[in-house]
C-alpha cells in the first residue's frame, strides 16, 4: 500500500472525528445557553401575567446575565481544581430546578431571583466547557471546538426562541418552562455520557499561580482591556435590541401575534451559517478590521428597525445578529491567542464583561424605551456600537 492510499483513510477519520466533535460540542452549548435568551419570545405575554411595565419585565429576564457574570468571575477564580465534566453535568442537572420553579411563581422578584439562579448554573456549565476543551484539545481541535459552541449559542437565540413562543402559545407559559427544565436534563445527561469521550489527552498541569494573581496579566494587557469593553458593549446592544424589538413587533404597524412573534426568530437562521467563518474573516481582515466591519454591518441593520415594513424590519434583525455575533466570536479568539499565561482567566473576566453589559443594556434601553421611545433606542445602540468600533482601533493582529 502507498503512503498517500495510507493517508487518505487516516485523513477520512479525522475528518470524521473532527464532525463528530463539532456537532457534540455544538449541541451542548446549545442545551447550556437555551433559556438564556428563549423567554425573550414571550416577553409581551410576561408582561401581561405579572403586570409590571415592559421595562421591569425586560430586566427581570435579563438578570440571568447578571447570574452569568458573577459565575463566570466565581470559576475563573476558585474553579482551577473542579472536575470539568462532573461540574458541567451537575450545573446543567441543578439548573432545571430554577427553571421548573418558573412555571410556578406570580412574583416578579421571584422570577427575577430564578433567572439569576439561571444564569448562575448557565456560566458554569459554560467556563468548565471552555476550560475543558482548552485542556483536552490540540490547538487545531480547540479553534473548531470553539467555533463549534459559538454556533451552538447562536442556535440555542434561534431554536430556544422559537419553542418558546411556540410552547407558550399552544400550552401555556408555565408548560414552556416545564418543556426547557426537561431540556436541561437532557444536556446534563449528554454531558454525563459522551463528554469524556471526546478526547483522550490529559489534563494540563495547574501552575499553582493564584486565581487573583492571574488576572493580573490580561487586566494589565491594553488589547485584553479593549476586547473586555468589546465584549460589553456587544451584549449592551444584543440584548437591548432583541429584548425591545419584541414590543415593536406586537403594535402598531407591525401587530404580530405571540405565535408569529416566534416565527420571527428565524432572523439567527443566517448568522448559524455565518458565525463558523469568524475565524476567516479575523485572519483575513484582522481583529481590528474585521471587528469594525462586522459591527458596521450591525450598525446598518439598526436603522433598518426604524422602518414599517416588516420585511425590512427582518433584515435589519439579520443583520443586527451576523454583525454582533461575527464580532464577538472575533473578540473571544482574539482574548485566548492574545492571552500569554492564564487564558482561563482571560476568558473569565470577558464573560463576566459581557454578561454585565447585556445586564446594562437590558436595564438602560428598557428606560430609554418607557421614557423616550424606540427611535432614542435605535439611537442609543448604534452609538454604542461605534464606540466599540473606535475601541477596536487599538487591536493588532497576532504575531504567528
């Protein structure tokens, strides 16, 4: 047999594994993040259960990202010694608790309290994933992997919301949390049966550098301090755009039903086909370049919201969700090749930054909204995001 018959097999087989563990890694991250954004879709029904304004209703189901901030710091710090998998599977088993307690209470504190409890269980699922696959994974396999959990997060927006509207309008919304608390054991019991099989190499060695002395270095770092408010300024404008459109959507000229509301969603359908080519566009543009065009990208579809039509509404919410989750995959992979030491923390204080921002943007543009109105919204994000464009200035492309 000739080399090159030899190597074709071997070459089949990696490509193989190589499937495998994406569409594994994908759909994990997709039963770890679908009730972050899926109650987004009922929004307008929430707000007519607990009577509060759309504004309160909009920051108690935002507060998860508050929970995913501070678990993101709490890992980041104290979790060098956890069992990755075991920490996984139980974060995902605890976390159906909060979300069947949801179908439960009339209490906005009550509800906003479980969303934290959400987004708690959420972030560490989700650090001791990245922490596993950046120590059980070659460099190659860990820049698919990543990639393949992007793509999972950007199905969980477009799935998770479209079952929930969809959930909710033919059952009923305490249903619709029943149905994503079944969900989360089902991701807890994936972890539990496939998770350690995706790579047999060994754990990396832990320095035995403290958590605190470690974030020393990437807050020290002006590129990791740039991609920090990046990542901030991004969720900024995701969550308060796709929390606030709903409102739209349901008046006035637009007038959609719950059910259509869902149908909506199918605006993150393109961004699943985008966000894999985030590692084209870093290496061919570099992070500076491609992160200002992406969020131009995102800037155009913002004032595409203005609009009456909702065919052009639709294309500015496409183009809203390629442009930030393009740039934000672009930021995550700039933090972990430009991170020097401990990537783990790098990684941490950058979700903790981006969580937080998704928790100011529900809170800043929802008063924006009850107080000014949707165009002083529309405003308010693209000047946001041409601030996140100006701190990207600073961005160089990594030495190979």
């Amino acid at each position: 047999m000739t080399t090159s018959e030899q190597t074709e097999p071997t070459r089949l087989r990696m490509v193989a594994a190589d499937s495998w563990r994406f569409g594994l890694i994908a759909l994990i991250a997709f039963l770890t993040l679908v009730d972050l954004f899926a109650t987004q879709a009922i929004l307008p029904s929430l707000v007519i259960k607990f009577g509060v304004s759309r504004a309160t209703m909009g920051f108690a189901v935002n507060a998860s990202t508050f929970g995913m901030a501070v678990a993101g710091v709490a890992v980041a710090l104290f979790g060098r010694n956890l069992d990755r998998r075991n920490g996984i599977w139980i974060s995902l088993a605890v976390l159906a608790i909060p979300t069947t307690l949801l179908s439960q209470t009339d209490s906005i504190l009550v509800f906003a309290l479980l969303r934290v409890a959400q987004g708690l269980c959420m972030s560490t699922a989700f650090t001791l994933t990245m922490a596993y696959l950046a120590e059980h994974l070659s460099a190659r396999e860990t820049t698919n992997a990543l990639a393949a959990y992007v793509t999972g997060n950007v199905a969980s927006n477009f799935f998770g919301r479209l079952m929930s509207a969809a959930v909710a309008d033919t059952f009923g919304i305490s249903t619709n949390f029943l149905t994503f608390a079944a969900l989360n054991l089902i991701g807890a019991a994936l972890v539990w049966f496939t998770l350690q099989k995706t790579s047999a190499m060994t754990r990396a060695a832990a320095t035995g550098e403290s958590g605190r002395a470690a974030w020393k270095g990437p807050l020290g770092n002006a590129e990791l301090r740039a991609c920090f408010v990046i990542g901030f300024l991004i969720l900024f404008v995701f969550i308060g755009t796709f929390t606030y459109v709903n409102f739209q959507l349901v008046t006035a000229p637009l007038s959609l039903s719950p059910m259509a509301l869902g149908l909506v969603y199918f605006v993150f359908l393109p961004s699943m086909l985008t966000t894999p080519l985030a590692g084209r566009v870093a290496a061919r543009l570099g992070p500076r370049i491609g992160i200002g065009a992406t969020l131009a990208l995102a800037i155009l579809g913002l004032l595409l919201l203005l609009a009456s039509s909702l065919p052009v509404v639709l294309v500015g919410m496409a183009l809203v969700a390629i442009g930030t989750f393009l740039a934000q995959a672009i930021a995550t992979g700039h933090v972990s090749r430009t991170a020097s030491r401990d990537r783990a923390a790098a990684s941490g204080i950058y979700l903790a930054s981006y969580y937080a921002g998704g928790l100011a943007g529900s809170f800043v543009i929802g008063q924006v909204y009850d107080r000014i109105g949707w165009t002083a919204c529309v405003t308010v994000l693209a000047a946001v995001l041409a601030c996140a464009i100006a701190v990207a200035r600073v961005l160089q492309t990594p030495r190979t």
